[in-house]
C-alpha cells in the first residue's frame, strides 16, 4: 500500500519483522488502520526523501517494564498482559516540536497548514491501540525524525 508513495519520494522502507507471528487481540483491519495513520503521517514528514523503518518482536511485560524491551519513551506502568509484540515505527522526516507532542493524539490535532487530513488519524491509532489493551507512544527530535512505539497484546490462544 505504500511502495507507491514511498518510491514516487525517495523513501527507503526497511522492515525488520519478526520470523514468528502470533495473534494479536485487536481487530486486524482495525490494526492495520492504525498503521497505515503513522506511516502515512511519517511519509509525509519526508517530502524530500528519507528512511522508513518498521520492527517487530516480541516482548515480555518483565522486559517492557525493565527497560530492556528496546521501548524508548513508552510507558510501560499500565501493562496488563504477559506477553506483547513490540512494533516501532520510525521516520528521518522533519520530527515534531516538543511543544505540541502531548497533542498529537488529541482528536482534530493536526500539524498539516495545507488543509490535508482530519487530525483524527492518531486519535484513532490511540484508541486502537486502548480497546485491544495495548499502548501507543512517540519520542521525536525536530530535523532527525519521529519513533512511534506500539505494544499489542498478544492473543492466548
């Protein structure tokens, strides 16, 4: 879905996913609803070209909240499953100021002056992320780029 718009702006996309699937308890078009916000958000913040880069593993609640799950900023005090997998999804765009970063998950919050999107792509992200029991976070560096980090439950069965 985003080859297309990565090639026409010099995107490289580097996946690094785990060989391992397990199911995750959130609703897969809804999951891949989510995503889809962030990368496209993250193709944009590289109209000139830039690095996508997307990893997958899986995570204990022990390493999430130890600090050795390779989570950046996340917050890991509401974890209330055993086992996650751990998604990042990382740009080399323009980065987000520091001071509206708390916002850009508020419904109607946008950064683009164009007139293009709703600002209700992270919003809903979000609250994906919620209604399956996983958590969505983001660190970012103006002129460096932008990290989202998401944990998803896995599925017990």
């Amino acid at each position: 879905l985003i080859k297309p718009q990565a090639v026409s702006q010099s995107v490289r996309v580097v996946l690094d996913i785990a060989k391992k699937t397990t199911p995750v308890k959130c609703n897969p078009d809804e999951i891949q609803h989510a995503f889809m916000n962030i990368v496209f958000n993250a193709l944009e913040a590289m109209p000139s070209g830039g690095m996508l880069i997307i990893k997958s593993h899986s995570i204990s609640k022990k390493a999430a909240k130890d600090g050795s799950g390779r989570l950046g900023q996340i917050s890991s005090t509401a974890l209330d499953y055993d086992r996650y997998v751990a998604v990042t999804i990382s740009d080399t765009g323009k980065g987000i100021p520091g001071d509206v970063l708390s916002r850009i998950f508020d419904p109607f919050f946008t950064l683009n002056k164009d007139g293009k999107g709703t600002g209700l792509g992270l919003a809903y992200t979000r609250e994906v992320m919620g209604k399956c029991g996983g958590i969505v976070g983001v660190e970012s560096t103006v002129g460096e780029g932008t990290t989202f980090h998401i944990l998803i439950p896995l599925s017990e069965s």
